[in-house]
C-alpha cells in the first residue's frame, strides 16, 4: 500500500496510521497540501493585510491543523477562486492539492481503507503524525530555540509558522530549510509519550532516579537511544 503511494514514505505511513487512528479524512486533506508549496502569497505592498488574512487559519496545535482549515475553509466556499483572491492564497496550489487528495481517495477506495473523520479530536491527528516523522522530533532549548531529538542539532520555528513565538515544548517538523538558521515547516506540537508509543526502537521513558540533575530540570521524559534496538 505504501509503494503504491505517490507520497515519500513518512507521508505514506501518517496516512496508514491515520486509519488505524480514525483521521483519515482529515490526513488526506494534510497529506495533499504538504505536498504543495507556497500556499500563501505577501504581495509587498499588502503585506499587512496577507498576514492578518494568513492569522485566521492559524491553529495552536501547528501548521498540519493550519493547513486543514485552509483547505476546509476553501471547501465550504465551493472551491471558489474568489475566496483564494480575497484570502491571498493561491488558487492554483489549491487546485494541485485537491488533486493529490484526489489521487489518495482513489488509493484509499483500492485497498477498501476507510475514509473517517476524527471531527474535533486533533490529538488523533497529532498522534499520526508522530508515527512517521519521529525523526523530526525537536525539544526546546533552555537558552533559545530547540533540539533535534537525533542528534541534537540546533533548530528554530521559522516565522511563517502558526507556533512562531508559542514555544511549544515538544515539535514535530516536516522538514528543514536552511537561510540563516537552520529553521523547521510545517511544525506541529506533539506530547512526548506518543514519540516513545509510536517509535518505541528509537526512544524510551526516563527513568527520574537516573536522570541528571540538569535534565530533571527540563523535565525530559523519552530518551533518545538509536543504539537500543536495530
């Protein structure tokens, strides 16, 4: 099912978890507008007014929910390209994303997985996504910016983000852009004991007796450890 999916393999796997978690209408939607870029434009001389308009879709859970509600909020105005104009997305990244949502549905309905909505319940989605982009997990760093869980590689939330200037404690990226931080897209917050449910070969619960002073401090839960299992 997966090698049949026109998505990279993390893509593939959140969808498939998605339908064991019952999200899978709502991971369609996400998968598709990932796979596009450049949903938003700022024209310069409304830069204001494209991100008050862009603020409206923001969600506190991250960009993944952001996302949602940007497709969601162009559906319930039946597609419509006057909507993209007035909210300065562009149209045609939209058209592209339905497509790719399209071309999911039509693999869904071939393996007969079932296409469910989890309504409000984003924690399932959350939790999805966590199963296949584990490796992008980040922690925040006690003096700025976070931690990749991998290999400790210093990161930032870059400015477009729904999470700018949140903090959340935890992340997961989709992916990494270099300019003059290394910066994370698509950022969304996650609860560490789902990294530890969904990768348990990669992490695992402190044990609070063993843990440092330092780290007691910071309240870590999993541990990283690519060692631990092969």
């Amino acid at each position: 099912k997966m090698a049949e999916s026109p998505r990279a393999p993390p893509l593939s796997k959140i969808t498939l978890a998605s339908v064991d978690l019952g999200c899978s209408d709502e991971m369609l939607t996400i998968v598709a507008m990932i796979t596009v870029e450049q949903i938003f434009y700022r024209p310069k001389e409304k830069q204001a007014e494209a991100d008050q308009k862009r603020s409206k879709f923001s969600q506190p859970e991250g960009d993944h929910l952001s996302l949602l509600a940007v497709y969601e909020g162009w559906k319930n105005n039946k597609y419509s390209n006057p909507w993209c104009f007035e909210n300065f997305v562009h149209n045609r990244a939209m058209r592209r994303a339905q497509d790719v949502r399209k071309q999911l549905l039509t693999i869904m309905d071939r393996y007969k997985m079932e296409v469910v909505s989890c309504g409000k319940n984003y924690n399932k989605i959350r939790k999805a996504v966590c199963s296949g982009f584990f490796m992008h997990a980040a922690k925040k760093d006690p003096q700025e910016g976070y931690r990749t869980l991998s290999d400790g590689q210093p990161v930032y939330i870059h400015p477009s983000s729904a999470l700018f200037n949140k903090n959340p404690e935890w992340v997961i990226y989709h992916h990494l852009v270099l300019t003059t931080k290394e910066y994370m897209r698509e950022v969304l917050q996650v609860e560490p004991k789902w990294l530890v449910e969904v990768a348990p070969r990669f992490f695992k619960m402190g044990d609070p007796s063993k843990l440092s002073k330092r780290k007691k401090q910071e309240k870590i839960e999993p541990l990283f450890n690519r060692y631990e299992e092969t």
